[in-house]
C-alpha cells in the first residue's frame, strides 16, 4: 500500500537548520510530483499551509513566498526520498510538516486538495 514517512523534524534555534526527509513506499515515486506542506495548530487539514513542491525528474520546483530563498526541495528517486532543506529558520517556521503525492495537476500546487496521500508529519520547532 501507499505509505509517506516523514523524518527529521525536531527543536532547533532559530537561524538553525534542518533536512526534512519523505520515505515513500508503495508506489513508482518517479510518476510522481511531490509537495511539502505544514499545519499549526488550531488549522484543520484542509488549511495546510504548501510549503513546496517539485514535479517529476525535478524540471520545476516552487516555493511558498514565506520560505523562498531558506528552503530547497530535491528528490532521490532512486531511493525513494524528498528531502526538504531548510535553512535560516525562523520561530513561525514552527509546525508540523507533511509531505504529499500529487494527483491532480488541475488544481494548484499549493492546494491541499490536489494530492492524495499524506505521512504522518514531523513536528517541527524553531525556539530559543
């Protein structure tokens, strides 16, 4: 079956960093585009922030305005990973991040709804 498995989050100062990492099972990561989102609390599913989103064979990438310029996606699809790197993190980086397999290219990016399975999440803090 499906399966995402996010890894990687945990406390950090802001000014820090952290590699966010997507093990996907289950199916042919290579046939498929890849986003990253986040949830803080009091936000339901469908509010998920997109964070950012590469397609198939990484020929586009793109970045929620927030983390332009700090956060780099990539993807391995060899192993089956999306890595999110994220650098100069900030306090309201702070969240629980998701990764996502997108299915409906009709729909933006950065919408929730255009993709199909989501990991658990990985929590996310950026405190000093």
């Amino acid at each position: 079956q499906v399966q995402l498995v996010e890894s990687g989050g945990g406390l950090v100062q802001p000014g820090g960093s952290l590699r966010l990492t997507c093990a996907a099972s289950g199916f042919a990561l290579n046939d498929f585009a890849m986003g990253w989102f986040r949830q803080v609390p009091g936000k339901e599913r469908d509010e998920r922030e997109g964070v950012s989103y590469i397609n198939r064979g990484e020929g586009l990438l793109a970045y929620a305005d927030s983390v332009k310029g700090r956060f780099t996606i990539s993807r391995d699809d060899a192993k089956n990973v999306v890595y999110l790197q994220m650098n100069s993190l900030k306090p309201e980086d702070t969240a629980v991040y998701y990764c996502g397999r997108r299915v409906r290219g009709y729909l933006a990016w950065s919408n929730s709804g255009s993709y199909d399975y989501w990991g658990q999440g990985t929590q996310v803090t950026v405190s000093s």
